[in-house]
C-alpha cells in the first residue's frame, strides 16, 4: 500500500480507503441487498484491510448508515486507535444539528473522529451550511473545543466543492468520480485552491456497476491518477479488499481507458449518452440534466428499479420545459456537444415505458 498526504493535515492516508456500507446490518436505505455482516464478519473485513495497509475507514452518524459508527468504534479498539484516521459524517446542515450530530457520533464510536464532514450538501442547503451559524461554523468550534480534528464538506456538486476548497473552515472534501463519470475530477484538476485540502473521491465504481465492465484495478489506478488523496471504497468481503488494495498502483501502471473508449465498451449493452458530468450544463429552469443522464446511465447499467424511482422525480415536467426552450444554454455549455433536448425526450420515454 502507498500512502498520499491529506491535504495540509499532516496525516497520510492510504490511496485505498474503507466505505463501510458493506459492512452494516439492519434494514436501512443505503444498505445494499447483497450485504449483511455482523459484528465477527464485519471485523474480519476490515481487519484483512487493515493487515493490507489501509488506515482510513469512513462511517456516517446512525441511523443513516446503520451500526457502522458502532462496528467502528469497536474495531479501532481491536487493532489500536492510534494506527487508524476515522472519517464520519452526518447530513445535518443547521450548526444546531451538526454540534449534537458529532457529540452522538463520539458516543457511538467511543472516541473522537479525526475527520467530520457535512454530508450530501446541495444548492437547497448550501447558503445554511456555509452561512453564520450553519454546519461549518459548528465543525469549526468543535475543531477548536477537541472533538473533531478536522472539518470537511462531502456532496456531488462541482460548485459545492469550489466554494469548499476555498474556505479556510474546511479541511478535507469528499466527492465523486469515476471513468464514465469523470468530468469533475477533470475540473478539479485545473483549479489550484483543491491542492491544499484533502481529497476523498468516492463512487470509483459507480454504486458497483463498472466491475461489470472494467477491472477493479482500472478503476481505482483511474482515480489515483488525479492529485487526490486516497479512493474510498465499499469493500464488503475478502476478495473485494484483495481486488481494490492488492496490487501496486504504479507498477506497472495499468491502462486508463479514454472516456471514448469507456463509451465504446458500454455501447456493446446499451447506447449511453457521453455525459462525464463535468455539470458546465446548467439549466435555466433548475433541472440537473448530469443527474438525470446519469440515472439513465445507471437504469442500463443494472439499477433499473432505483434509477426509475429518481427518474420519476418530475421527469415529465422536465422533458416538456427542455422541448419548450429557446435559449438552450446547456448545449452551448456542454464540452461533448450533447443534444440534450433529444435525451430528455428519450428519458421521459424510458420512465413511461417501465413505469410501475
């Protein structure tokens, strides 16, 4: 294993980091269907990560991502809490909320986090969080009071991470990217203030898709390509951790595909649209076009049920302001020159077909 700085924290992380959703129990929304480990199950998971050099395990608060916080807690007991960078989370975004939100984590852990982000901001929430007397202001005072070691924004907004790269509250960032997806980590490379913050790049296999289609080992040497920190993986079994963490990132170094050639992989099961979502295309409407061509994408790619539920959210009104538009800023703004009124229309048609 190799390890990488975070940003100016002083810790170095594993280039391979720890998603713990596979490691949870209990019936909660982000568990996967496949994975149910229990306590003993659980540890022996982590522990062969850890054996493998991994030193960063990332938890979210209870409920939200079941025991995992507990499990945690109990497993930095195990093997020593010194040698492990705990990474948590809780989607509160009110500076209220977010201080009790981190004292219940602690509890539940059994120690403090190194790390605490604001999970899953969005432009709905934005203002609250980064605003006087939001989340970041409550990260801050715990920071300084000792209950956290540092702060961090964690969402799937290119502009939500711009404006946390350049805020001196935030420490570390988490966001998402992948081969098909990776239009933002593209942006993030050209802009200079990331390069002080630490970096967690999260959905590398695209809520476990693209294994279908491309190796585990080209997946995350994809991402350790970009000037980042470590790549966090949901890794629920032995072999998962073997294929994420055992083999060396640089030699040889593997094949990265171009994102034409990603295309012309996916085009042999389906006709993806060459979205990357670099999210240039905002809509003067205030629809996500990327998300929506990004739900297509995962429907084809095997989360059918899933992405239709999220394609049913106002697909239709969506569709019909899209036909509706003059202005057409999005195709201007689009690097892949995408007909975006022609998907929309095509996606609302999916979304009625298998409608249920």
């Amino acid at each position: 294993m190799y390890y990488r700085k975070l940003g100016n924290t002083g810790l170095e992380v594993a280039e391979v980091s720890f998603g713990t959703i596979p490691i949870l129990q209990g019936s909660i929304p982000v568990l996967p269907d496949y994975f149910n480990l229990d306590e003993n199950e659980a540890f022996a998971v982590m522990d062969h990560a850890f054996q493998m050099g991994c030193n960063l395990y990332d938890a979210a608060i209870v409920p939200e991502y079941g025991d995992a916080e507990i499990k945690l807690g109990k497993f930095a007991v195990r093997v020593g809490r010194e040698k492990l960078i705990i990474s948590d989370k809780a989607r509160f975004f009110g500076g209220g909320e977010m201080y009790r939100a981190v004292e219940t984590s602690c509890e539940n852990l059994g120690t403090t986090p190194d790390l605490y982000f604001v999970h899953q901001v969005d432009a709905d929430h934005e203002e609250e969080v980064f605003g006087r007397g939001g989340a970041l202001d409550a990260l801050a005072e715990l920071k300084a009071e000792g209950k956290i070691r540092f702060a961090g924004i964690a969402t799937h907004y290119y502009d939500i991470l711009l404006r946390g790269a350049q805020d001196e509250r935030v420490d570390v960032l988490q966001g998402s990217g992948n081969l098909l997806e990776r239009g933002m980590l593209d942006r993030i490379r050209q802009e200079t203030c990331f390069r002080g913050k630490g970096f967690l790049v999260n959905k590398v296999y695209a809520a476990g898709l693209l294994p279908a289609y491309f190796s585990e080992r080209t997946l995350v040497g994809f991402a350790l390509d970009y000037p980042i920190s470590s790549v966090l993986v949901g890794l629920g079994t032995k072999e998962q951790v073997d294929a994420a963490m055992g083999w060396d990132a640089r030699n040889p170094k593997p094949d990265l595909p171009s994102f034409e050639e990603v295309l012309s992989v996916l085009e042999k099961a389906y006709d993806p649209i060459p979205c990357d979502r670099c999210q240039r295309c905002v809509c003067p409407f205030g629809t996500e076009i990327h998300t929506l061509f990004r739900q297509y994408q995962y429907f084809h790619l095997g989360k059918d049920h899933w992405a239709l539920k999220k394609l049913g959210l106002g697909i239709a009104a969506s569709a019909r302001r899209c036909r509706q538009c003059a202005a057409m800023p999005c195709m201007d703004a689009c690097p892949h020159k995408i007909r975006i009124p022609q998907e929309m229309q095509k996606i609302a048609k999916l979304t009625e077909d298998y409608a249920v």
